[in-house]
C-alpha cells in the first residue's frame, strides 16, 4: 500500500516522500491502533451507547467532555497571552 507523508526540516525545505509498507507492517499498525482505545473514533463506552440508544446520556457526556477541552484550551491561551506579554517587556 502507499503512503504520503510530509516533511519539513530545520532549513524549512518542505518534501513530500511516497513509500510503501508491506502487509505485515500494516497489519502491525492496525493492530496497535485497535488496542489503543484513545487512537479509535468511538470509545468502548461510546459504541455502547450507540448500540442502546442511550443518545441522550452520550450527549450529555461529550457536552462534558467538549467543556472540559474547552477549559484546557482557555487557560492555554492564558498562559501564552502571559509568556507573550513577559516576553515583550523583557525584550522590548
């Protein structure tokens, strides 16, 4: 199977390299990815919610989910507005 990949180095040369796996690696990547619950795009608990019609409760759940990312994602761009602001006094 091929595969593209990018790529951009420390002398901001960007290439785009065409190669190819054989069966074995990508059943080996298949593989891991099926174990790790976080890489798929329905959890376990999800996937069981889909399956009982529970729709309401999976709502609900990604609604947390969604503010709690939200949250993070706030208190980041804090942060970066501070080291910015830090930044700039120190050095202009």
């Amino acid at each position: 199977k091929k595969y593209t990949r990018a790529k951009y180095t420390d002398e901001h040369d960007f290439s785009i390299e065409n190669y190819y796996l054989d069966d074995g690696f990508e059943n080996l990547i298949s593989e891991e990815s099926q174990h790790n619950e976080m890489t798929r795009l329905l959890t376990d608990r999800e996937r069981q919610l889909l399956n009982t019609k529970q729709f309401g409760v999976l709502v609900h759940e990604q609604s947390r989910v969604d503010a709690e990312l939200e949250a993070v994602v706030t208190l980041l761009l804090i942060h970066i507005y501070i080291v910015t602001a830090v930044y700039h006094e120190h050095y202009f």
